[in-house]
C-alpha cells in the first residue's frame, strides 16, 4: 500500500514539475520581460515623446514591439 501511496505522490511531483518547466519556458520567451526597459524609455522622455518615437533607433522600435507583444499575449490569453 505504500508503494502505491508513494507512486501517486510521484506522479503528482512529476506533473508539478512539468507544469512548472512549461511557465518558466513561457516566461523566459515572453516580450513582457522587456515592458520595464520600455516603461523607462518612455519615462526618459516624457517631453520629447514623439521625437523619440520617429528619429531615436531605439524609440523607432517601440511601434513593433508593443504589435509584437499584443500578439503574443493575445496568443497565451486562455481560451485562445
């Protein structure tokens, strides 16, 4: 009986364990790791906004990545 009682537990420890390697994959390949480095980029800039957006190579990025990660979130959003 207490090998059974252990095989379940490990079982259950498996599927933890998978679950949790799947979130950290997703989280490791997540564009929202970035959205801070943006919040600040933004906030460098709060009186030169549109300049930064049109002539800055790293402003000039932004449109993208903000299409970018609505895509992936609309991908990883349940029921999608």
């Amino acid at each position: 009986m207490a090998t059974n009682v252990l095989h379940n537990i490990g079982n259950v420890l498996n599927s933890v364990n998978v679950s949790s390697t799947l979130v950290s994959e997703l989280v490791r390949k997540s564009k929202t790791t970035n959205l801070n480095k943006l919040a600040i980029l933004i906030q460098e800039h709060p009186h030169d906004l549109a300049a930064f957006l049109t002539s800055d190579p790293k402003g000039r990025q932004v449109p993208g990545y903000l299409v970018g990660l609505a895509a992936q979130l609309t991908r990883n959003k349940p029921g999608c």
